[in-house]
C-alpha cells in the first residue's frame, strides 16, 4: 500500500505529500488511527484530504494510508431500516463496539458481514445477463423485496446459481464470459460521487401524492422531481419532511438529517423509529433508511451524507422502485463545503461560500429522475429529493436558497408570518410554485376528475386577487369593496381556512387522498358560485355569510376517507339550500 506523510493539519483538512498515485475522491486512512478520510484536491505530489474523524493528536510527520479505492457506499440486503452515519457507518454496530461517543479509527462495514438471507433465483443457468438483469431476490423486510441485480460492468452467462441462505459476501451466482468466471455476491459497492448508472431518463409524469392539500392540489412535486423548502426556524420544515416521509406513496424512504444543534437530531433518531407505515401498519423503518450527521459528528463527514444517501436512493431505484429521499437541512451541508473550501484556502464566493457551490448542489439535484434502469425487463424506477433549506433570518436571497432554486423544479416557501398565524403547513400560496404543473394535471385528469385544472386555477386566482383586495381594504376600508369582492373575499378565506390549513397531528386531516381534495376544493368554490348567483338576485349578503351550510364545509376536512360520499352530498344541499331559500332557510321570490 502505498504511504505518504502528513505536512499539516488544519481542522478536518490534512495535506499529505508523496501520494503520487491519488486521484481526486479516493479514499485513504489517515494516521495511526487510520482515520477515514477522502482526497479532495491535488497539487503535483501534495494531496489534501478530507477526514471524516476528529483530527485532534495528528500531526506533521504522521503517515497517510492510499488504498487506491473511491469512497464508496455497500448495497445489498441489510440497507433497510439501518441508521447509518454521513459515511455509512451503522451508528447502532458503532455504540456496541466503542460505546456512545464515536471514537475514531472504528472500522465497522454498513452491511451485516454476518447476516444470512435467503436467496431466492429468478434467472436460471444458461441465461445470458448484464448489468442491472435481476438474478433472484431477497425478502428483506416484510414490506420490501430486495431485487438482486448484475452489477454494473459485468456480465455473462449464468453458469451456476444457488438458492438458499447466504451472506452478502457469499457467491449467489457464477457467470461466464469469456472462459472467464465472475462469482456475484449480493454485496455491490459504488463510489458516492458518480451516478450510477441507468438506460435513460425519462420526464416525470406521475405526482408524488403527499397527501398534504397545499401540496398535491397546488404545488404538486413529481415521482423522480425535485424540491425544496426553505424555510426559518420553527416554519415547519420539519413537520413537512416527516409528513413526505410518512404519507408520501413512495416505496423507500431515504432520510439524510444534518442537526445544527446536537438534539434536533437526536429528535429524528428517537421519532422514526416509532413512525407507522400507514400503507402496511409496519414500522416505517422497515421502507427507510435514516442518515444522521450529529452535531459532535465532524464537517466533512456531513459534506459526504448527502451523496452516500443519494447513491443508496439510486440503487433502490435501480430495483424499479419509487423512492423519495429528504435532506434535512442542505444549509448544514453547504455550511460543511464553506468550511472545507476555507480551509483549503480557495478563493470565497458569496459570504464566503466557494465558487462551486452552485454546481455541487446542482450535481446532489441532477441525480434525482424517473428512469428506465439497465436490465432487460426495461423496469421504471424513481427517484425525488427534496431538500429543506434553513436561511439565516428566513432570507431567501442568501446564496444557498438561490443555487437551490436554481436547479430545483418546485419551491415551497415557508412563512414565518402563517406560522404566527398557526395557518399550518405555513406553504405560501402566493410566492410558491411548480413546475410539474401540466405533467401531474394529466394524472388529476385521468385518474381523479376531469374538472381538476379549472377548479384549481379559479381556486388559485381568487387566493391571488384576495392578495390585492386586502391591499384596498388596508387603505380605504371594506367599503370600498362591491359585493362580488366581499364574496370572493369570504371564499378565499374559505380555501385557506378549510382547504389550505391541515393539522399533521390530527388524526383524519393529517392525510387527504386526491380525490378527496377535489370533492373537498369543489364544494369551496361551488358555495361561492352559488353565492355570487344569490348576490346578483338581490339576496344580501349577510344571509349568505351566515349561512349555516359554511359550517358543514369547513367541517369536511375531518370527514374520513370511507365518508367522502358525504362531500357530494354537501355538493347537492350547497345547491339546494341556494335553490330554495334565501339561504338562511327563509323563501325568496
Ligand atoms: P422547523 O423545522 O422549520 O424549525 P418544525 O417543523 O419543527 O419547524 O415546526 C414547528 C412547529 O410548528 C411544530 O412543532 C408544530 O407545532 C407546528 N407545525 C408545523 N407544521 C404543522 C402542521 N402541518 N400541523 C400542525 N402543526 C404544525
């Protein structure tokens, strides 16, 4: 192996001479200690590393290990329900090895070396396969078939294939090509940095139905798409993410925390765990797997979750499976780039940011899509990411939230102001958007109501006319307003009160199926119409405020699932109740 020797140490950066063999993002041991550590940029003979350990007790003099391998991540079964930390440690074979304070130097593998599995063939002797063809497949969790595939850069023809229990290390099968033998184990590894790799990619079309109002009716995000959430302290990122991961209908759930203090964190390993797959009643650990970078954990090993959850989410897809991968937050992870960047001495960006920030957030986006994997049976898979930002003092205009916005397809903006206001999620209506609007409102068409598109366009340009009638009434009172516009003032309230607002932690209103939010958005803007008709005929307006069927709207959101019949009765009685009476149940003419 060869050695080179530490010149200087600054924080989580140690430069190393005489590496002659590194290339950029290969993986070296650092010390006595062996510390894990990853070349991130070289000058002639001098490499400087990035170690993903406390550097403290390293010095000049001390030697650097090359082993001639990219920092990589390990698939295969035993993915599921694991916690890992930013480099794929698991923290739980960590804790029993050396306690709870990490110390350094642990050499523990993210996949169980000892853990049989049970190894069921799909392919048979004979077959000729390549990269990504699924030779058989593993139960890995009650929830979760695990499909194992050719690696990627190998194939032939399947000479042996064994049923049975294994571990991820033994052969499952012995391809030939060639005259040359490849024995596959269900052990893969692939370098965080690179993609992998796929036949093509293909637009998003489906939506990723969160069953969150304000998301899946107006600011839909596709199955493969990509999002983000900034948002300040106390906004409701939080929440946000743990509802996508707990309701969105995606297969696997990949969740990559970066605390800023050391319990938020904490809050994440002691919740997710006791989280429900509302879809099998199982844990929800038995679809995720959990990245958590602690506040005690160091900077660089933070920089590297995001890519070794990336990757993880990646091979996943590659099985044809929708996943959905959250970070939480990506500003702790551009803050960890700033640091290395600094440290590095390369010239500061925007406060202080370096210059590439924008294409390294850019390339953790880019990996996200819906694609057509390798292998013969042309399987879909996709992958979403969704990253919350947390902005200093909620400005939007810092350098983080703008590369995000920059490469990001939707944008769901927090407001500090609505969550004063308790008008949970706190998702702006107005400075929000997507841009899966046309391909997602072809599944709302097809699949929910044909109607879809003009209700949610007539929805939203009321909520967007509310905005400027508000301004008027600011400067010269409600007077100033006819009486169409003190309708559309009361509607707009309407949808956001009982449409836009939802309780995450009540038991009903936390999900709410498509169809649901149509019949739900439906009767909002019905009562409105039938109020602007009852205006034009001389009704006054007070009878329609005080009409005691608002009451049964803005009660609807509590409906069940089972009872959504009841939304199109209330369609019928909102007719009715117009139709015959002057609405406070008393005839007109
Ligand atoms: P952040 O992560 O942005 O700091 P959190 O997600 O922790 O903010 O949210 C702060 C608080 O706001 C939560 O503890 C909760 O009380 C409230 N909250 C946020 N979203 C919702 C929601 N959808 N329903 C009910 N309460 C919410």
């Amino acid at each position: 192996m060869e050695q080179g020797t530490i010149s200087k140490v600054s924080g989580p950066l140690v430069v190393a001479e005489g590496l002659t063999n590194a290339k950029m993002y290969d993986l070296v041991r650092v010390g006595k200690d062996r510390l894990m550590g990853e070349v991130i940029e070289i000058r002639g003979e001098t490499a400087s590393v990035q170690v993903y350990e406390e550097t403290t007790g390293l010095g000049p003099g001390d030697p650097v290990f090359f082993t001639g391998e990219a920092l990589s991540v390990e698939l295969g079964p035993g993915l599921l329900a694991s916690i890992y930390d930013g480099v794929q440690r698991p923290l739980n074979v960590i804790r029993d090895k050396v306690g709870d304070f990490i110390t350094r130097g642990v050499e523990v593998s993210g996949l169980n070396r000892e853990k049989k599995w049970e190894f069921k063939p799909t392919a048979k002797v004979g077959d000729e396969v390549s990269t990504g063809d699924i030779l058989g497949t593993v139960q890995e969790t009650v929830i979760i078939e695990h499909k194992i595939m050719v690696p990627p850069k190998v194939k032939g023809k399947i000479k042996e294939i064994y049923a049975g229990e294994f571990t991820v290390e033994e052969p499952i099968a012995v391809l030939e090509e060639d005259g040359r033998e490849h024995k596959v184990k269900m052990l893969q590894k692939w370098p965080v940095r690179r993609g992998r790799p796929y036949k093509e990619k293909i637009p998003p079309d489906e939506p990723l139905i969160s069953g969150q109002r304000v998301i899946d009716t107006f600011f839909p995000v596709a199955k493969g798409g990509t999002a983000c959430v900034p948002g300040p302290f106390g906004s409701g990122k939080t929440v946000i993410q743990h509802q996508l991961a707990k309701w969105a209908n995606a297969e696997i759930i990949i969740f990559i925390g970066c605390g800023e203090r050391g319990n938020e964190m904490t809050d994440v390993l002691m919740e997710f765990p006791e989280l429900k797959d509302p879809y099998s009643g199982e844990p929800l650990m038995k679809r995720t797997v959990l990245i958590a970078n602690t506040s005690n954990m160091p900077v660089a090993a933070r920089e590297a979750s995001v890519y070794t959850g990336v990757t993880i989410g990646e091979y996943f897809r590659d099985m044809g499976y929708s996943v959905a991968l959250q970070a939480d937050s990506t500003s702790r992870w551009a803050e960890a780039l700033r640091e290395i960047s600094g440290r590095l001495e390369e010239m500061p960006g925007e406060e202080g940011y370096p210059a590439y920030l924008g294409s390294r957030a850019a390339a953790f986006y880019e990996r996200a899509g819906k694609t057509i994997c390798l292998g013969k049976d042309e399987r879909e898979g996709t992958l979403t990411v969704v990253g919350a930002v947390s902005p200093p003092g909620g400005d939007l205009s810092e350098p983080v939230t703008q590369n995000t916005l920059r490469v990001v397809k939707v944008f769901w903006g927090l407001e500090d102001q609505l969550a004063y206001q308790r008008h949970f999620p706190a998702i702006s209506w107005l400075r929000s958007y997507s841009l899966y609007m046309d391909e997602t409102e072809k599944y709302w068409t097809e699949k929910v109501d044909p109607e879809f598109k003009k209700l949610r366009a007539d929805a939203m340009a009321i909520l967007q006319r509310e905005a400027e009638l508000k301004e008027i009434v600011r400067l010269v009172g409600i007077e100033a307003l006819s009486v169409n516009e003190r309708i559309l003032m009361e509607t707009a309230r309407s949808i956001r009160e009982d449409f836009l607002q939802q309780n995450a932690f009540h038991e009903v209103d936390t999900f709410t199926s498509l169809e649901k939010q149509f019949l739900m958005l439906k009767d909002v803007m019905h009562f409105h119409e039938m109020a602007l008709e009852a205006v034009e005929k001389g009704v006054p307006i007070k009878n329609i405020l005080d009409a005691p069927i608002r009451e049964r709207i803005s009660r609807a959101k509590f409906l069940k699932e089972e009872e959504i019949g009841k939304l199109k009765d209330l369609f019928k009685d909102i007719t009715s109740q117009f139709k015959t009476s002057n609405v406070r149940g008393e005839q007109y003419a």
